[in-house]
C-alpha cells in the first residue's frame, strides 16, 4: 500500500522535463514584458521628452511641459540634455533584446552589432545624464540620485564590454544584467510614482496631486528605482549561478570564467 501511494506521488509529481519548460516559459513571458514596458517607455516618454523641448523652445503659450526647467538653462545644456533622452530610450528599446536566446543562436553577429550600439548609446546617455545632473531640478538629492545611476550605469557597462572582450562569457552576461537593471529604472521609476502617491494619502493632510507628486520625486524616487532593480538583478545572478561583483571585478585568476562559447542567455525569447 505504502509502495503504491509512493509510486502514484512520483508519476504525479512533475519531471524534471516539465519543470524545465515551465521555466523557459516564465522567462519567455518576463522577457515579453521587459520588452514591452521598455518600448513603451523609450517611445513615449523619450518622444515626449524631446517634444517639450520643441515646445518651450517654440514659446508656445500655455504649455507646460516636463522639459521646461531645461529651457531657462544655456543651449549647452538643453543638447546634453537631448543626447542623454534620445540615447538613453534607444538603449532602453533594444536592450531586452541582449538577452534573447533565439537572437543569439541565429545570428550571433546580430547580437554583438546590437550590443555595441546598446553600449555606446549607454555610454553617450550616462556621460551626459551625469553632466545635465548638476543642473537638475531637484537640487542636491537629484544630483546625489541620478549623478551615481550615471556613474555606476558607465561603470557596469564598461566592465560587460571588457569582460566580453576577455571572453569572460559568464562575467559579462552577469555584467549586463546589472547594466540594464540601471537601464530599466526609467521604467521602475514611473512605476514607482503612482504606489509612492498612494502610500502618502493615510499620513498627508495636503492630498492634492501636485503635493503628493512633489513629495514622492523631491525625496524617494530618484533613489529607488535604480536600487530596487540592483537587488533584482543580484538575486537573477545568484540564481542562475554566474559570477558575482567580488570574483568579476577583483579576480585572482584572469581565465576564470572564460569560455569559448558563450553560455545560454539568462531569458529566452
């Protein structure tokens, strides 16, 4: 009797083959949602971004746009601001796009032109997001906020390129996924607003939406939207067992991780 519950148990428990396509189905779903909430944001809020800029610089009457603290600043300024917008959605549109097994696998060229360009426009976006930093808005929390996603956002990228340079596969797919949990704050970020809004209401005697909003961008918000994604993105490496920061950045043995082909993506597509 026993025997026969235990082998009814086993048939009844999944086998390692479904447990397997189960996985590669939740990864290809959170991979066609990462890419579609990236385009969303790179199309939309770049576009609007440069929009506003259009538009204030126009003198259009009774508009007001999120760009407008940029038009009191020097042209200098304002074209910064412009590469860091226009560079920074193209990263964010194609950088999904890096982690997507079928592309690599059928076009391992195309996956390394497409990484080049996400790299390059990563390192025009964070040079001149951490210039425009200096200028922002918010005062010393923004420069604090977005002046250290720039510096790191460079920082991560460079380490995935020298590490794909080295052929440090394992390195540099663990590099990239920090970089683009940087790169995806912008969608973190206007996700966060709204809950940031919310959380307020019980506390806040002033429920206006103008307070609430100031109150969640002036102090919370451009901290964590970057930090929330730099946890997720350390807990995706230690699951799929690739290098962390200590043995990718202060290695002992420079062969370590190397490997002639790289290993699968860490999403599928």
């Amino acid at each position: 009797m026993a025997d026969a519950l235990v082998s009814q148990a086993i048939a009844a428990s999944p086998g390692p083959a479904r447990s397997a396509r189960r996985s590669r189905r939740q990864r290809r779903w959170s991979w066609t949602f990462v890419s579609l909430t990236s385009l969303a944001v790179a199309g939309w809020f770049g576009g609007q971004y440069v929009q506003g800029l259009a538009t204030v610089a126009a003198r259009t009457p009774d508009v007001v746009t999120a760009a407008s603290h940029f038009d009191t600043l020097a042209w200098p300024i304002r074209s910064l601001f412009v590469v860091h917008i226009v560079t920074a959605a193209v990263a964010l549109a194609i950088g999904p796009f890096q982690f997507s097994t079928r592309l690599r696998k059928r076009s391992f060229g195309t996956h390394r032109i497409v990484g080049r360009v996400y790299l390059i426009s990563i390192m025009f976006a964070a040079v001149s997001g951490a210039t425009t930093s200096l200028w922002n808005s918010l005062g010393i929390r923004g420069v604090f906020g977005y002046f250290m996603l720039d510096v790191i956002w460079a920082w991560t990228a460079w380490l995935a390129y020298r590490a794909a340079r080295e052929r440090r596969f394992r390195e540099h797919q663990a590099w990239m996924i920090r970089n683009f949990a940087l790169t995806y704050a912008a969608v973190t970020l206007r996700a966060a607003l709204p809950v940031l809004i919310l959380l307020q209401l019980p506390f806040s005697s002033d429920t206006s939406f103008p307070y609430l909003f100031d109150n969640a961008i002036y102090t919370i918000a451009p901290w964590l939207a970057w930090l929330i994604n730099i946890v997720v993105a350390e807990i995706l490496i230690a699951r799929r067992g690739l290098p962390g920061v200590r043995m990718s950045t202060f290695r002992d043995n420079p062969a370590r991780g190397r490997s002639r082909v790289p290993a699968d993506c860490v999403t599928a597509s």
